[in-house]
C-alpha cells in the first residue's frame, strides 16, 4: 500500500514545479502543533524571498478539540489569507483527514499520519504521503514533534522551502530555547528522511 502512495504522487511533479503559489492547510487536534506549523511555514516562506500569509484557528486550539492553520506561500502578492482548497493537506488525526481530504486540489498532496489514521486515504488524482509521524516523534523522544516530522515530509515532498530555511526558521522562533530547537530540528530531519 505504501508503495501504491508514493507512486501516485509522482505524477504531480510536473505540474506543481509551474506553481507560484502554494497554498497549505495543516489541520488535527489542539495540541498537536497545528498553529506552530503554520507560523513555521510562513516563517520560512518570508526567509525564503516570498509573499505569505498565515491564518490561525485560535477558536479550537484547546487540547483535544480540533484545530486548523493556513498558510500561503507565492512568488506573487496574496490578495486573500484564506485557503479553502488546499494544494497541500497535512492531516495528523482521522477526523482532520474526513473533514478535508475531499478538498485538496486535483494534483495536490496530501500528507497524513499513520500513527493515529488507520490506513492509506483513497483519494484519487492527488500525491499521497502517510508516515507514521507520532511513532517517529516518540522514537526521537517527545511525541509532540510529530508536527515537526509531518513539515520534514511537507518540505521533501513539494519543494517549496528549502530545509535550510526552514531550519533557519525554527531557529529564529525558537530563539534562546536550544534544546527545544535541537528537538525540533532531529524530528524535520526524520521527517525529511521518511519511512515510505
């Protein structure tokens, strides 16, 4: 089943190397590092020379309840923050893939999390990534990286921000906190790395 996710993701290439603007919902429960993810992204976006934008769900943050972040990232101005169909889902809990799965473009990746989705989603026409990203955070020593292990992924995946800068990144928020960036840094590595 693996093997059948990586190779429809292939065929996506192509048309998203012609792309300017990228457009990414990161969605799970409260908790996860859903709002992280996004400001990371946009972070890493602005290093990188591009116009972004970052839209939190602040409303469902409470561990447990569901939560949601958007991101855009273009070689263009952005005339609006928000992202109703996304180019790249990141699911990391089953009712985030339910709920957003059928939304993500046509040729779009979807990036979801073994560890706590039963198996590999099925929807046709877009590039599929399904890592087991709890597990991998868990191994590295704190199960709260897994959000960091899901942007690894999301950077190999669609080439839209370099590691370098996304690391750079991590580093400037996680400014005077080195042993919660080093964490961090080993989980996007993972992530990168991947278990397909």
């Amino acid at each position: 089943m693996k093997r059948h996710c990586k190779k429809r993701l292939k065929s996506t290439k192509a048309h998203r190397a012609k792309k300017y603007c990228e457009e990414i919902l990161c969605a799970g429960f409260g908790g996860q590092g859903i709002m992280f993810m996004g400001k990371l992204l946009a972070q890493a976006g602005l290093l990188s020379g591009k116009y972004v934008t970052w839209m939190p769900s602040y409303g469902a943050e409470v561990r447990g309840g569901t939560a949601y972040s958007m991101a855009k990232i273009s070689n263009r101005e952005i005339a609006d923050p928000v992202v109703t169909n996304p180019d790249i889902l990141i699911a990391m809990n089953k009712p985030s893939l339910l709920k957003y799965e059928g939304k993500v473009k046509e040729d779009g990746i979807l990036i979801s999390n073994r560890s706590l989705i039963d198996n590999c989603p099925k929807r046709k026409g877009i590039g599929l990534v399904n890592i087991p990203m709890t597990e991998i955070a868990s191994k590295l020593g704190d199960t709260r990286g897994a959000n960091m292990v899901a942007i690894g992924a999301l950077i190999k995946r669609s080439k839209i921000l370099s590691m370098k800068n996304v690391i750079l990144a991590l580093e400037y928020i996680l400014k005077n906190k080195k042993d919660l960036f080093l964490l961090n840094k080993k989980a996007l590595e993972a992530g990168y790395k991947g278990q397909l």
